[in-house]
C-alpha cells in the first residue's frame, strides 16, 4: 500500500507560555531526530520547518505534533532527550497497534502539547525532502 504525504500541513503554530523553556526543549527533540537544518529564530519566536513558535498572548495550544523519525533508534533517543530536556512522559517507545510497523513515542512538551515521533517501519521514499524554489 502507498501513502502520499507531505500535501496536507502547511505550518503550523505554537503558542507557548514561556518562550525560552519551549525553545530548549523543541533545540533538544529536533537534533535528536536530526531535522535542525530548517531552524532558525528571530525576536520572540523560533521556527523548524513547517513549525512556527512564539509566546501566547492569552491562549497556549493544545495539539497532538508527531515528528517522523528514520528508525526505532531516532525514535529512542527522542524520546531520551525530550525527556532530559523537562517533558513529561506519554508513552514510552515501542510499537503501537494503528498500523502494520508503527513504532512511536509520546511526551507531554513543557506546555502539555502531546508530541510523538514514530516510525512506520521500512519504506522507500519518492523524496528525502520537498524542494520548493521560489519563482
């Protein structure tokens, strides 16, 4: 069976209530997963990729955020460092019964986002990544 992804998220934005603890938290995860190369920061936010951070007015979010890890072991050492960096735990690595192959892991990020990173077991991708160049 094939799946497409990558066509339905856009970005997507985080209102945290402390910007600094969110931020060392989020550096934490993504280097873990190795997917630092899209961060970047400006004067009261954060961003990786489609993620955009900055300090809630009024309103924290509250969503379920699963990143895509490579393997089992990505899976692990988010998990391990998520963890180390002050989250709270939500489901220890391992496999789960949504799909053939799906290894996942669950914290709770210092706002009490539920954020995973799984795995769906051995894939061949089109693409490592989608390149798009501004015209």
């Amino acid at each position: 069976m094939n799946y497409h992804k990558g066509r339905l998220i856009d970005h997507i934005h985080l209102r945290v209530k402390d910007l600094e603890t969110s931020k060392r938290f989020y550096l934490a995860v993504l280097d873990a997963l190795g997917l630092m190369e899209g961060y970047g920061e400006g004067d009261g936010y954060f961003y990786a990729d489609e993620i955009y951070v900055d300090v809630a007015d009024d309103k924290i979010s509250h969503v379920h955020l699963a990143f895509q890890a490579r393997d089992k072991d990505t899976v692990h050492k988010f998990y391990e460092a998520a963890i180390s960096a002050g989250a709270q735990d939500n489901g220890k690595p391992g496999p789960r019964n949504y799909h053939a192959g799906y290894y996942g892991a669950f914290v709770f990020d210092p706002d009490g986002n539920n954020i995973e990173a799984v795995w769906h077991g051995p894939a061949k991708r089109s693409a490592e990544s989608i390149l798009i160049e501004r015209v």
